[in-house]
C-alpha cells in the first residue's frame, strides 16, 4: 500500500489518514498551543474527586466548551464557584484523541469582579452611542391603541401579572401574545432574542414588552448584552423596556423606543385608560355643545340686530326708491326716444322731398320728354333716329309712339347755322 503521507495537503482518495492518524495529528497541533485566558460563563459545575469538570459558555453566541480544573483552584477563589458566574481562567487546549473532543485544562480560575462587569457594560455602552444605536431620531412611536401586545417575560412571573393586569385595568379589551423565557442565566439572551424575532415577525403586534422584575447586578446583565441590544435596534416593533425597577438601568432602557421603569408602569403606556379617554370625549362633547350654543345664541343676536334696522322694518322701501328711479329712467328714456323719433321724421320728410326735386319726375312735369328706342336707350343724337323708326315718347303724364318722316326740307337749316335739323313726326298709337 505504500507510506502515508506525510501532510494533509497530501492525501488522496486513493492515499486517505486512518481516523487515529488524523486524531493524532490534531492532538500534537493542539499540543503546541500556548497557555491562555479565557472568559466566559459556567452553565454547569460537577466537583468529581479532586477535579471539578465544568461547562464554559460564551455570553453573547450558543458556543461553550468543556473545562477541567482542579478542585484546589476552585477552592482558592473568593467566592463560591456557582451556576452562571462569569469567570476567566488560564487553560491550556487539550485534544483527547479517543473521544475526538476539545477541551481546556485549567490551572487558575478566577471571578469576574462586578467592577470589571460593569466596566465592560460601560465600554460597550460608549461603543454602541457612537455607533448611534441609542439616537433618539431612530426611537419609533409607541401605538395609541396596539392590536395586540407582544410580551416577554419569564415563566409564572410577577412581572408578567404586573404588565396584564394594569393593562386590563386600564383597558380591558386589551390582547396579549406572551412568550415566557429566560430571564437570567446561560440561555436568557438566546431565548428573549427568539422570542423577540418571532414576536417581531407577526403582523397583528403593534407593540413588545420586555419585560423582568428586580434583580442583583449579575441577574440583569443579560439585558445588557450586545446580542441582544442589536437586535432590540433592528426590531420593527416598537420596543417597551421594563426591566427591574426604577434605579436599574440595563443597556436595553437605552436602545428601547420607551423605557418603562417597573413592569407595573409598561403595563400603563402600552394602552390608553378607557376611563380617561372616556372622559376627555365627554368633555370634548360639552365643549363642543358649548360652544355650538355660543355660536347660534351670537347669530341670533346677529340676526335680531339686523332685523331691527330700518331698512329691514319695511322691506320694501329699498325697492320702492329703485322703482322710483327706474320709472324715472324710462320716462326720460321714452322722452328722449321720441324727440330722435320726431328729428328723423323731419330729416325723412325732407330727403323725400330732395329726391322728388331731383327725380326724372319732376323734369317731365316740367314739360320735357324723353325720346328712347324700341330697346329702351335714350335718344341722345339725331343721328342715331332713321327715318320711319318707331320711338317712344314718355312725357309727364304717359307716353307715346312716333316715326320721323323725311318731308324735303330736312337739309334746311334752322334758326341758326350749324343747328341740328328737326325731323317731322306724324303721331301714332301709343307705344306698348
């Protein structure tokens, strides 16, 4: 079959590590790590003869380890070594090549102090104001009156009672979707931050409270977790804080969009009191009454006011001075239309009279006549007259036909030379 290969990088399908060789390999790597400090928070302690073996989590993600340590170490602490202590410690990685687990074994194990608690939440708190996340310009409104209210709280708690009750109290039809979790402890952040997420993504929940009674330092650091405070921040509820009581304050009053401070109080801003609001319509209505009242009582004085001027004690006097003045009008008018009527009877009369001076008429009265050929144009010169052509004669008084006749003497001349010679005519029949 022929030699394993020396690195990993060399291994085939065909050339693969036995399971105890890469187990092996493993534990000499782990081997050469260096001894170190580690924190985190115990989730289970078992003395067992002269070695405790504890669990060692990480407080802000579910990732712990196996811990050894021997029991003189844990005896030599300053204080009892219990369930959920933060703690930091010097191990050194060990691989167990049988079981295929890593574990730390320790050397010294030491209490994390409140004062070093204390000074990570205040670095933490400087980091995430200057990231922003407690701006109040990203702080949302907190509902008038939420569908249902989202709560969070621990199992049988006093602090649940506390929300409910004064919210019934308050308002009665009130609805309420509670998740009970663990409010201190290993698995407090994962369990609020689940049942924040779940509550968050339901659409009938307009609010959520979080929710936690009274407590020692230790007992409410979960709500001053970075988990958990990102995730309040990028909830779209709205979030209620109500966290111990007045004087505690967890990080989570800062990211919060209101801060309660008892449970008590969050279970009097998540609803409006039906009797207040009750209330203040009441005393919306009489002041709406009231002043509707004020308002007809000044109309009416308005109108009585009005009433009792002249002008409307007798209505029609204001028509009867416009009628007045109208019948004026049209006299003047009428007055006037007559004499332009008049004036231009006499100009018609006196344009008549022009062209009856001025109209062939009266030429004819005056003894003229006026000679025309049978195709009705007017004889202008003898020489347009043949002899024996019927010509109408129209005279003053009717008309009539004549002929020029030739009778000898037509080329005699006149009463004087150069004047046109008269023909002869013989009267006939009227023309037709």
């Amino acid at each position: 079959m022929g030699p394993l290969p020396e690195k990993a990088a060399d291994t085939t399908a065909e050339r693969p590590w036995p399971v105890r060789l890469l187990s092996i390999k493993i534990a000499d790597y782990v081997d050469k790590m260096s001894q170190l400090w580690v924190e985190g928070q115990v989730v289970q302690f078992t003395p067992r003869g002269g070695t405790a073996f504890l669990t060692l989590r990480d407080p802000d993600v579910d990732m712990s380890l196996s811990v050894s340590v021997p029991m003189n170490a844990v005896n030599a602490m300053s204080i009892p070594l219990t369930q959920g202590a933060r703690v930091v410690l010097q191990a050194k990685p060990t691989f167990w090549t049988k079981r295929g687990s890593l574990q730390l074994e320790a050397r010294q194990i030491r209490p994390v102090g409140i004062g070093d608690l204390l000074a990570r939440v205040e670095m933490l708190k400087r980091t995430l104001a200057a990231e922003g996340v407690f701006d109040a310009e990203r702080k949302r409104p907190i509902p008038f009156l939420p569908h249902r209210v989202g709560l969070i709280t621990g199992r049988n708690s006093a602090a649940e009672k506390d929300v409910v009750e004064n919210a019934r109290r308050r308002w009665p039809a009130v609805r309420f979707e509670i998740r009970e979790v663990a409010v201190q402890g290993s698995t407090a952040v994962a369990e609020v931050v689940a049942a924040l997420a779940e509550l968050d993504a339901q659409h009938g929940v307009d609010v959520i409270v979080i929710a936690r009674g009274g407590g020692a330092l230790e007992e409410l650091l979960p709500f001053s977790n970075e988990a958990m405070i990102r995730a309040v921040a990028a909830a779209r509820t709205p979030v209620i804080s109500a966290i111990g009581h007045d004087v505690d304050q967890p990080l989570l009053d800062f990211v919060a969009d209101w801060r309660a401070s008892t449970p008590t109080d969050a279970g009097k801003k998540v609803v409006p009191d039906a009797a207040r609001e009750i209330a203040l319509v009441a005393g919306g209505r009489d002041r709406l009454r009231s002043a509707i009242e004020r308002r007809i009582e000044s109309e009416w004085r308005g109108l009585r006011s009005l009433v009792s001027r002249p002008v409307l004690a007798d209505p029609i006097a204001h028509v009867r001075v416009r009628r007045d003045e109208l019948e004026g009008l049209r006299e003047r008018a009428a007055v006037r239309l007559e004499a332009r009527l008049h004036r231009a009877a006499d100009q018609v009369e006196h344009l008549r009279r022009q062209v009856i001076a001025l109209s062939p008429q009266s030429t004819l009265d005056r003894g003229y006549a006026v000679v025309q050929h049978r195709d009705g144009r007017i004889v202008m010169d003898q020489e347009d007259v043949g002899v024996g052509e019927l010509l109408r004669v129209r005279v003053a008084r009717g008309d009539f036909g004549v002929r020029p006749v030739s009778d000898g003497t037509a080329d005699a001349p006149l009463s004087s030379p150069g004047a046109a010679r008269k023909p002869r005519t013989t009267q006939s029949k009227p023309a037709s």
